[in-house]
C-alpha cells in the first residue's frame, strides 16, 4: 500500500531590513513561500501549487503581505521633487503693444 498525500512547506526566499508596522522600527525580515507538496510515504517529491508568499519580522514573528516591501520603495520615491514646476497649459503673457 502506498501512503500518499501533499504538504505545505515553507522556503525563505531571501531576507533584508523593513519598517515594521507592528514593532514600529526597522527591522530585518524573511520572505519565505508556502507551496503544496505532493508527498509519498511523508517524503515531499513534486511541488504542486503555489499557496502565497508572505514577509515575516524576525523579532515580532508577525507575518505580512510582501505589499510591505513595495511601499517602502513608494514612501522613498514620494520624496523625490515632483517634475516639472509649471502648470501644463497656462496662457501665454499677452503680447506688449508697440
Ligand atoms: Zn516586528
């Protein structure tokens, strides 16, 4: 008989440092994915689909949307100048009478 079944297992996919919405303070992160296995005899041996990914605070242990990642980059680039100071289509100054 054999004895077959899937699994979730987790892989770190790589790792930095991010503002912790839950500690309030830069912290260093996992970003791990979950992904079913196909198992026969508890041994993982196919990967089947991909269940999600998701970045986690190695000091609070909280779990978040990888989301997290990208609004940093978007906080970063709000503070850049905004391009261009005139207003697109603003009249011409009337030409001077001779
Ligand atoms: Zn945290």
């Amino acid at each position: 008989m054999i004895v077959f079944g899937w699994k979730v297992r987790f892989k770190t996919l790589g790792g930095g440092s991010f503002q912790c919405p839950v500690c309030n303070a830069p912290r260093t992160y996992d970003h791990v994915e979950a992904r079913n296995w196909f198992t026969i005899f508890f041994i993982p041996l196919i990967p089947l689909k991909r269940k999600g990914e998701y970045v986690r605070c190695q000091t609070c242990q909280v779990t978040l949307d990888p989301v997290v990642l990208q609004n940093r980059g978007i906080e970063q680039a709000s503070f850049a100048p905004p391009a261009g100071s005139l207003a697109p289509g603003s009249p011409l100054p009337p030409p001077s009478a001779p």
